[in-house]
C-alpha cells in the first residue's frame, strides 16, 4: 500500500487495486464496476467504429456524386477520377508489400484512394467551353485549366 508502489502499478496499466486485509463486499464491488467499467468501453468502442464505417460511406457516395457531376461537365473525368482511384489502391497495396517499413492497413489504403478521387474535382469551376474544347488550348485556356487543382469549392 506504499504510495510509490502504487503509483508504479498504474504505471504499469493496472486498472485497480486492492489493500490487505480486504472486505469481500468492497471486492464484489469492484470487480463488479470493473466488469461494467470494460463493457461500456466495449460498447463505446463499437458505437465508435459503426459510426465511422457510416461516415465512410456517406464519404464515399458523396466522391462518387463529385465524379458524376465532373463527367457530366467532361465525358473524360468521370471515369478518369475513378481509374485514379483504382490506381492509387492497386499502387498502395503493391507498395506495401515492396517496403516492409511502410505499414498502411487496408482502411488506410481505402482513405488515400478514396482522397485521391477529389484531385480533379475543381474542373467543376472550369467553363465548359474550355473543359471540352475539342481543339488544342491556346496558352491563356491552358493557364485557367490548370488553376483546377488549386480552386476550393
């Protein structure tokens, strides 16, 4: 029961303790608090997670409506926006295996490629007499096009 003892066990991540001599009514309830203590955690836990597999999908339906709105405005971006998704998960993955030191889980891989969607959403600012102009730019057309990736919506 020394104070420096016991500070040196929740150092060590104990979670409660007990003094000597001992009264069985205060263990019972402790042990009880305890167990209530870990399924309340447990169920945060779980709220927490289910929470964020939500926000993912939301996340994820709401890239897939951008992509639609950019193809709409130019045939080419839509499927281009997912291809580089596509791309990014596949290229992830494989270095992942190349490089040990590079630890992305597989809900990390889907976050970057699911961000890596976004690059090309601020064609939606470009006029669309630029955006689909069959010919070749001219430099000033040129110039505003590639002004997208810096433009905030």
């Amino acid at each position: 029961s020394d104070g420096e003892f016991i500070d040196q066990a929740y150092g060590y991540g104990i979670f409660d303790f007990i003094v000597r001599p001992f009264n069985v009514s205060i263990v019972r309830h402790r042990v009880e608090n305890t167990i209530l203590a870990h399924a309340k955690q447990k169920r945060l836990q779980y709220l927490v997670q289910k929470q964020v597999k939500e926000q993912g999908k939301q996340s994820d339906m709401l890239i897939n409506i951008l992509s639609h709105i950019v193809e709409f405005r130019n045939e080419e971006s839509g499927q281009h926006v997912l291809n580089v998704r596509q791309l990014t998960k596949v290229l992830l993955k494989k270095l992942t295996e190349i490089d040990p030191q590079l630890k992305l889980d597989n809900e990390t891989i889907e976050q970057i490629a699911l961000a890596s969607s976004l690059h090309d959403v601020g064609k939606i600012t470009v006029p669309s007499k630029i955006l689909n102009k069959p010919s070749r730019l001219d430099p000033e057309e040129f110039e505003q096009i590639k002004k997208h990736a810096k433009k905030r919506i």
